[in-house]
C-alpha cells in the first residue's frame, strides 16, 4: 500500500480480492481510500458519501420494484377481470350464434314444406285446368249443336248430354 497517487499495481488489494466474496465492500472502498502506510486519508477519494448513494439508490431501487410488483398484480388481475367478461361475453354471442343458427334451419325447414305444398297446389290446380278445359269443350258442342240443329235437342236433352259429356270426360281424365 504505497501513496496517495499509487497506479494501478500500487492498490492496496488484488483482483482476488475483488473476487472473494467475503470481503466485504465497505473494507475494499476504505482500503482505497485510506493511505495504510501513514494512516492518512487522502483528498481524492471519500467512501462514505459514494456508500450513502449507493444505499439511497438501493432503497429507492427498491421502492421503484415494490411499486412495479404492485403495479403488475393490479394489472394482472384487471386482465384476469377483463378475460372473465371477455369469456361471458363470448359465451353469450355464441349462444345467440346457435339460436340464430337453429332458428335459421326451422325457417329452412318451413320454406321447404311450403315449397312442397305449393307443388302439389300447382299439379292440382293443373288437373283442375284440364277438366275445366274439357267442360268448356262440351258446353261449346252443345251450344253448337243447339245452334246447328235447334228443333231436334230440347234443353232438358241438352242439359242431360251436358252432365253426362261432362262425367265422361271427368271419368276419362
């Protein structure tokens, strides 16, 4: 432990005791500051206040780290709230999804089955069309063999001719 100015090879420690772990912090920084040889202190260096602000950066480092803890379970737990709404709210948009769904095929099914009725309406009205068409036929032949030969059919004659013409063709169809 040489003078006040010592270079680098002049410390009065080594790197192994940087290294060693058991020598305390306190006692490096006072080896450095303190001249061994003749117990003076120099002006260069003073440990105790660079050692105040590493404890006041400790504590304040530590205040900063309980804030953030704080800070990161309140987070996580409004993001946990926050997850659980989001689930009910999906939870509800599917439901409604389904019903919708479900409401959409009963609504398939009943287009379906009136689609089916107005089918078969469209066949029957058809058939209907065709004896109508075969009844106006006959009513038109008597009418012309009324106008053809009116002395020889009576209207009751007519009448009759008429209704059977028209079970015949009924019948036929």
């Amino acid at each position: 432990m040489r003078g006040k100015h010592a270079g680098l090879s002049d410390l009065p420690f080594t790197l192994e005791d940087l290294e060693d772990e058991s020598v305390p912090l306190s006692s490096l920084l006072h080896a450095i500051a303190v001249d061994e040889q003749d117990g003076l202190q120099p002006d260069i260096f003073d440990p105790s206040s660079l050692i105040e602000k590493f404890k006041a950066a400790d504590k304040a480092i530590s205040s900063v780290c309980a804030g953030l803890e704080k800070k990161i379970a309140r987070q996580s737990g409004e993001l946990r709230e926050s997850e659980d709404k989001h689930g009910v709210i999906v939870g509800k948009q599917d439901t409604v999804f389904k019903s919708i769904f479900e409401d959409f095929r009963s609504l398939d099914a009943k287009i379906n089955m009136v689609g089916n009725t107005a089918v078969q309406i469209g066949n029957r009205l058809e058939s209907i069309e065709r004896y109508r068409s075969r009844a106006l036929e006959a009513v038109q032949m008597v009418e012309e063999f009324q106008v053809s030969f009116p002395c020889l059919i009576a209207l009751p004659f007519a009448l009759h001719l008429l209704t059977r013409g028209c079970q015949c063709l009924f019948l036929s169809s």
